[in-house]
C-alpha cells in the first residue's frame, strides 16, 4: 500500500540534528525529524508554572498534604492536622467497607508544625484511618511521623498479621535515612503494636530505641508532655458502645453477599414441594427466610455488640443464640400461618444460626479475647451453628409435605 505523499505534521516532537545511518538489516534510515515553528505553540498552551515547588511529572499531590521541609536526607512532606470535607469522605466509605483494602498512604517519612532534628518520632500503620487519628492529634506539636507498609491495615490487625513488624520498623528507617533526619535515636511506637515488634531487634537492627507510646492516639498528647511517660489510663483497652457501634457498618457489609446467595438457595428450597416447584410458594415462604435473615443479621451484628457487656456468657456464639432465640421465636410467630409448625421451627433454627455466626464474628473485632481464644470459640461455636443449619433445611423442607 502506497503511502500518502501529504506531509505529516511532527507536533511536539523534539527537534534533532540530521544525520544518516547505515542501512540496517530492515532496510531503514533514520531521517531528521521535523522541528515546529518557533513563533507558535504546538498542542496547546505551554504548562503552568507547579502549585508547589516539590510537584513532579507523574506524582500528585495528597489533599492532607500541607507544605515541605527540606531535610538532611531531602525534602519531606508536612501533613495537615485537621481533616478536609475528602477525608471525611473517606472516612465514611471504610467505614462501610467500600474500598476499604485500598484506603492507604504511601509508607514513608511525613511531618507535622515545623519538626526539627529533636522532634520527636511516631510511628504508625499506613492505614488511612490510622494515619488520620494520629495527625489529627498533633495539632500545635512539632514531630515526625514514620508511616510503615502494613498493607493497608491497622495498627492492631497489623502486628497480629506481621505487617507492622520488626523488620519492617527496621527498613522504614532506613529507607528514608532517619538516622540523618533526627539528631536522636528514639522511636515512639502505639503499645498495640507491641505483639508485632520486638524492641531490642529494632535497636540492634537500626540503632533506635523503642518507646512505648499509649494505645489510643488521643493520648498521644499527654504523652509528649509529660516526657514519654504513660499513666494507667493510656495503658487500658477499652471497649465503649461507641468504640463497638462504629465497627457493625463494616460487620454488616460483609454479610451482604453471602446474604444473597443463601436467599437465592432458600428462595429454590421454598418453591420444592408435592407440586415438585410452585413460585407461588417459593414467593410467599421466601419472604419468611427474607424476614429471618433481617432479623439474624440484626440479632447478631447488631444487639450482640450493642449489649455485649449484658448479654449473660463469656463466648460470643453463646450470647448470638440468646438474641437468635428471641429473634427467631419473633419471626416465627409472625409466619407460622404461612409456613406451619415445621416451617415455623426451621425459621427459629435459621435465625439462632445466623446470628450466632455473626455474633462469633465479632470476636475478630474486640480485645476480649486472643487468637487462641477465637479458635477455641470456633471450635465450639460451628458445630452448633452446623447442625441448627441441618435442621433448619430438614423441617424447611418438611414443612412443605405436612399437610
């Protein structure tokens, strides 16, 4: 196919000198590229000048991202210690789950005010979240804050994962050459890390000594003040209905999707029947599992947390098949017209399952117990949720042929 003989326009192409090359094996030379004209510009305007002297082709900047600070080792972003309308967004979003595996910054060093080389350093998870509870406690206070790659996940989730680790304390300071930043070698890390990181390792590794700071970051405050001493307050977990309410949006998201599928499979089971399938009757007792889903859901992502520290029991589960038995004998009540007295009994069985496995969920969330503690719980919990399951679908089943 021949070419077309019209000239082509070479738009922003840089301007080389002509020279000829010998003939490849493809046959080819390389000729001299066009140069635009001088007197006018080519594909649009010429660039503005940078909104900051530190943008760089490519990079964006963070919102939450204030101003620079050169150092001995480069230039260092300074953070905001309040938050924008972007970070209670995004606040909100991870807080139903939605993108929340993503909500990270960039792991490195970062500062709030005008840190010097005393200042002090905090470290913190590179979880967003994590990170917006810290610096918003620094208001007024000049320091460093040194972001480590957890992947995204919080301080306590973190240390239990081996993300917020030693040696990842270790290469973070490295990596951003603290050593030159800081004219001392102290790190203050959240006492929640401490089942991830070994103190004496970090000061081997790195040269920098651990200190323990408190396990909420709006102590963190006090703590500075008061020369890195914590008193008993900064040092107790707790567990208040706010610091448990904030947490079921997340519990109730992740319902959602196996959620669907067990109605889609109870919607099929509904319409079985002497009829082989009627719709009719997969419509109409499908509501009822629809009801009893709400409700376990309910009973167990909701009341449990809310009442926790009432609900008679130490496990989880125990406290899920309490709020799932009066749930349960609820919608029951409601539907036994509709689904008879077997049906009636599978919708008290499906809603105590439901809302025990969710209630057992919680534990993953709270500090009552340990990682051994929830196995423990799981071990005891399933079987029970297992078997109420069965006998949720023998009499769902049932109910169909009772008369």
């Amino acid at each position: 196919m021949e070419r077309s003989k019209q000239p082509e326009k070479s738009c922003c192409a840089p301007a080389r000198p002509a020279r000829d090359v010998a003939v490849g094996p493809t046959g080819l030379r390389m000729l001299p590229i066009a140069q635009p004209p001088q007197d006018e510009p080519c594909c649009g305007l010429p660039p503005g000048p940078p909104s900051s002297p530190f943008e760089r082709p490519g990079y964006r900047l963070c919102g939450f991202v204030d101003d620079f600070i050169e150092t001995a080792n480069g230039a260092v972003p300074l953070v905001k210690t309040t938050l924008d309308s972007a970070d209670n967004r995004g606040t909100f979003r991870a807080r139903f789950n939605i993108g929340r595996n993503n909500y990270r910054v960039a792991p490195g060093l970062y500062g709030v005010g005008r840190p010097d080389r005393e200042a002090p350093v905090l470290v913190t998870a590179n979880y967003k979240l994590s990170f917006d509870s810290l610096r918003q406690e620094l208001a007024g206070i000049d320091a460093w804050i040194l972001v480590l790659d957890t992947r995204g996940i919080n301080v306590w989730c973190a240390a239990g994962k081996k993300t917020f680790s030693t040696d990842e304390v270790i290469n973070r300071v490295q990596a951003v050459g603290l050593a030159q930043v800081v004219g001392h070698r102290r790190l203050i890390l959240p006492q929640l890390a401490a089942t991830g990181v070994a103190a004496h390792r970090v000061r081997k590794g790195c040269g920098f000594e651990v200190v323990w700071g408190p396990i909420r970051a709006g102590d963190i405050g006090r703590f500075l003040e008061s020369g890195l001493r914590a008193d008993t307050g900064m040092r107790r977990v707790t567990f208040s209905l706010a610091e448990r309410l904030i947490l079921i949006p997340v519990e109730v998201s992740l319902t959602l999707k196996p959620a669907l599928w067990v109605l889609l499979v109870a919607f099929f089971l509904s319409g079985i029947g002497p009829e082989v399938f009627s719709l009719r009757a997969a419509w109409q007792k499908g509501l009822a599992v629809f009801a009893a889903s709400l409700v376990g859901i309910v009973a167990g992502a909701l009341v449990v947390p809310g009442l926790l520290p009432w609900l008679p029991g130490r496990s989880f589960y125990l406290k899920g098949i309490l709020t799932g038995l009066a749930g349960g004998v609820w919608v029951a009540t409601v539907y036994v017209a509709r689904t008879g007295p077997y049906g009636a009994a599978a919708l008290i069985f499906y809603t105590v399952a439901v809302s025990s496995y969710l209630a057992m969920n919680f534990t993953g969330a709270t500090p009552y117990t340990s990682p051994s503690g929830v196995e423990k719980e799981m071990r005891r919990g399933i079987p029970l949720q297992a078997v109420a399951v069965v006998l949720a679908v023998v009499a769902w089943l049932g109910s169909a042929f009772s008369g």
